[in-house]
C-alpha cells in the first residue's frame, strides 16, 4: 500500500494496538498509544491533535508516523473536524479544504485512511471486510447519547456495507472508576430510557456518580446489530500510554495530547 512519498518512519509494534477483528488482509488499522512520537513537554509521545497548541510540524511528524504504520503516505489520511455531534459523512479523498464538522467518517476507497483523534472519548472502528467499507467515530457521551455510532453505521450501509456484516471495536477510552458524572447527565441518559440508569454507579459524594462510557457504547452498537468489542485500555489510568483530557483538568496542565485511530482499506 505504500509508495515513494511515505518518508516517515513506521512505529513500533508496541506503539500501536490492533484488534484482532479487524485485522485481515483487506483491512489496515491501528488504535495509536501516545509512544512513539517526537512531541515533548505537556504533548510528549506521539500527539495527533491538529487542534492542539502543540507546534504543527510535530503534530504532522506523528500523524505521518501513524499513516507509515499503516502503510500510507502522510497526505492519506482524512480526519473531521470533531464537534460532538451525531453526524457522519462518506469520503472518497482527503480533504482539499475546511474538513466536515461530523463526528462519523466512511470510506469505500482502497488507500485512504480514515480516523478520528480522542483524549477520553470513545475512538470506535469498524470494517465490513466482506463489502469494502471502513470507517472511524469519535464517540463521546454526547456523540453516543445522540446517536453517531448509529449515524456511522448507516453511512457505512449507503457506501455498500452490510449491517450484520459490519464489526465495530472501542479502543482506549475512559473508564467507570475515572469517570465522574453529576446527576444532571445521569438524568439526560434516562430521560428517554430509564435502564440506561445501569451505567452508573453510586460516586464518592451523594450527588456524583461513575459513568461506564465503554459499557453503554458497546451496547448502543450491539442494539445497533453490528459485531461489537472493545479492546478494554483506560486512557486516564495509563499517563504513560494515552492522553486525557479529564486527567489533564485534574492536575490543572493548560492543555492535552489527543491519540489517533485509523483505518484504511488496502489498495
């Protein structure tokens, strides 16, 4: 899949995670860890947010790093413009101009890297290997309350996937025990579906709880009927492997690192 204009150095195989479900021979991917990278002090390892205030020309070494491990020239890759929101949309090339302000991105075209950057949220791939589709979703509470995993999955069916076709993986995210919520967010799950109240548990004070965001995610996509795992990484309790954003606020830093996931059909 490679060719004469990859000129950054593929990470290590430790620096990445694959899931074994979306591995093939059609599929390339990677949930990237913040190892490996040439970013240093608050942004050290490899940090793939463009809107960091990290400087620019290491942000674009880590995210040509991260396309070399995928096979892929630098200009490969196309990640949105995420706003928490449950919007998704099908691509075909990168992105020439401002990227789509969608939270959800598709692609049946072989050599094109699709991804989404997080720091907390929920980074979710999916691949329906038997029909050539890929895509990527960034799924925060927000994202996964108001429906971009569905809104990714039915885009994923326009561009020529089947449903039960579709496998669907969460990578890092932040989990249950690091999470805590207030009562308002509680009652915004509930409000619609009160079962949803079995994603929270009792918090440290009367008034908070702890939220299980990788539990109601691999739900919303199983009720969505697609294959759904999770590769069960916390990205608040490993600093050494993954940015956070939660993290960051609680040791008051001015800013954060964001990791990327991605995945690409092979040409």
């Amino acid at each position: 899949m490679a060719d004469s204009t990859t000129r950054a150095r593929a990470l290590k195989d430790d620096d990445v995670i694959r899931a074994p479900e979306l591995s093939g021979e059609r599929v390339a991917h990677g949930f990237f860890t913040r190892r490996g990278g040439v970013s240093t002090g608050l942004y050290d390892g490899l940090n793939a947010g463009a809107g960091s205030k990290d400087e620019a020309s290491h942000v674009a070494e880590n995210r040509a790093r991260a396309t070399a491990t995928l096979g892929l020239a630098p200009d490969r890759l196309a990640t949105p413009w995420q706003v928490h929101s449950a919007e998704a949309v099908i691509v075909e090339a990168p992105f020439s101009g401002e990227r789509p302000r969608v939270d959800g991105i598709v692609t049946a075209t072989p050599g094109l890297c699709v991804g989404v950057v997080t720091a907390d949220c929920g980074p979710v791939l999916f691949a329906d290997h038997d029909h050539g589709v890929v895509a990527a979703a960034h799924a925060g509470w927000r994202g996964a309350l108001g429906g971009v995993l569905e809104a990714t999955i039915a885009a994923m069916e326009k561009a020529g996937a089947r449903r039960g076709s579709i496998t669907a993986i969460l990578g890092p995210t932040i989990t249950q025990p690091n999470y805590e919520v207030g009562l308002e967010m509680v009652a915004a799950f509930v409000e619609d579906d009160p079962e949803r109240e079995r994603f929270f548990q009792p918090g440290k004070a009367p008034d908070k709880r702890q939220f299980d965001l990788p539990g109601f995610i691999v739900r919303r996509l199983e009720t969505a009927g697609v294959k759904a795992g999770l590769v069960g990484r916390c990205t608040y309790g490993e600093p050494d492997n993954f940015y956070s954003f939660r993290r960051t606020t609680h040791r008051g830093e001015p800013d954060y690192g964001r990791q990327l996931a991605a995945i690409a059909l092979r040409d």
